[in-house]
C-alpha cells in the first residue's frame, strides 16, 4: 500500500476521497495533507499560538490553520515518509501569503480572522503574487521551494515529488438548464482572469520542472468544467468528475512504472549475486 502526500488544494487531495474515487484505499492512503498552502508559509518560522484560541472553526479548518501556524507539514512528513508528495500552487495563486510579525501565512484571512486567535497575532502586510512586489514574492516563493526539496532530499529520501498541473476552469455546468455559464461573471465567487492566472501557474510549474527532479500528472488537453451539485459546490477548482478519474489514471500509471522498474532494478540484482 503506497504512502501519499498532499502539499496543495483540493484538486490533488479530492481523489483520496470516497465521495470522488470510493475504491482508492485499494491502492493507497493519504498520510499527509497540507492544504492550499503558500510556499512562503513553507518557508517561515513557526508562529507561537495559544491552541484554545482556535475556535468558530471546523475540525478540518482548524487543523489546517493550526499547522499554518506551526509549519507541522515538515515533521508529518519526516513520521510518515510517505511514497509520493502530490503539489499544486492553489495556495499561492488564488491567496498570496500575509506577513504575521517576521513570518508569513497563507493570507486565507477570510477564514482565520473568525477565530479568537487572530487578533491576537502581529497582523501585517498581505501580499498577491500578481500586483505589487512580484520580484520579491518569486523570490520567495523560490526560496521556499529550494527549502523544500532540500528537506526532502536529507529527510524523506525515498519520496517521489509529483506535480499536478491542474489549472482554473471558467465554465460550470447549471444543473436546472443544462447549459454552460461562466463562473466569473457569474457574481457567485470572486472575480478571477482566468487565463493570466493560468499563465502564472504554468510559470511555478515550469520553474520546479525545470530544477528538480519531478514526476508530472499532465492533462494535455483534456476539457473540463465546474458542476453545481459538485460536493463543494461550484467553484474554479472544483471539476467533474472525469477530472477525478483522469487523475487516479494517470497516478496509477506512474505508480505501476515505478513499481516494475523496482521490480526490474531488484532482477538485475540478483542475477548477480
């Protein structure tokens, strides 16, 4: 049974998840998630807190700001030592990151500010990687993408890192009508341009393929749209469901050649002993 990680969003964590995949325990289970976080979280100092403060959250919300605060991810990876990491840069792209004192969270400040604890913390500045101080957010953001691998590298050697170039979507299927709108108009969820926000993901992605040493699930041109009666509603990243199966495809194909490259690795092996 493989060992899988999450460090983004829902669009890696969702098919290991009986609602979008029921069977997927019947080849791996999910160890480690870190949810829409940015890399400059990532790369920040722990931020001290008093847990009872973390209150008006759900269970799962909570343990998510929580290890925003703590930087946790990296120990539940050094105990886990799963097989895989899966990444996407939701976190990055869709919330930026805010200065907390000398450290940084994921500026998901619609969602921490209803706890008890937040006007507690030094609030400073929040920042977007698309407007002002690009450089310095790239920069940054690189950083912790370095600290990252180089984690990996002396703490979790046998973890194969791989990307999922997932990508926003801009078309929702209406459940009365049967026809397609568009989600950006649609006044249901903040305005996005989705094609610059594309464009930027591609260019993390990009930088990482490019440096390090990946595996990558690639859609090509597959065409998908968001649902209304998706489980979390209709939203940029929240697909049909054939996004779900097409991911579990592609992850089982890469699962599978690693295996018989082991398997064939092991056979050499032996044939000379």
């Amino acid at each position: 049974m493989k060992k899988i990680a999450v460090l983004g969003s829902c669009v890696s964590r969702d098919s290991f998840n009986s609602k979008f995949i029921p069977d997927y325990k019947n080849y791996y289970s999910c160890v480690v998630h870190q949810n829409q976080t940015s890399m400059i979280s990532l790369l920040s100092d722990p931020i001290p807190f008093e847990e009872s403060l973390i209150d008006n959250l759900s269970p799962f919300d909570t343990k998510h700001f929580k290890s925003e605060l703590s930087k946790s991810f990296f120990s539940e990876m050094e105990l886990h030592q799963p097989d895989y990491l899966i990444m996407d840069f939701y976190g990055d792209l869709y919330y930026g990151v805010q200065r907390i004192g000398n450290s940084y969270i994921t500026n998901k400040k619609w969602l921490f500010q209803q706890t008890s604890l937040y006007k507690y913390l030094d609030i400073q500045e929040e920042f977007l990687i698309f407007f002002d101080q690009k450089e310095w957010y790239m920069e940054l953001w690189k950083q912790g993408v370095k600290k990252l691998f180089t984690f990996l590298r002396e703490k979790v050697p046998n973890c194969k890192v791989i990307i999922n170039k997932a990508r926003f979507i801009d078309e929702y299927l209406e459940k009365d009508t049967g026809k397609m709108k568009v989600i950006s108009s649609s006044k249901k969820h903040r305005y996005i341009n989705v094609p610059i926000y594309n464009q930027w993901w591609n260019g993390l992605e990009s930088h990482i393929i490019k440096n390090y040493d990946v595996r990558v699930l690639d859609y090509g041109n597959e065409h998908y749209y968001s649902i209304e009666d998706h489980p979390w509603g209709m939203f940029y990243v929240h697909y049909n469901m054939e996004f779900y199966k097409d991911f579990t495809r592609k992850l089982l194909g890469i699962i599978l050649e690693d295996v018989i490259e082991e398997n064939e690795r092991l056979s050499r092996n032996l044939s000379l002993v």
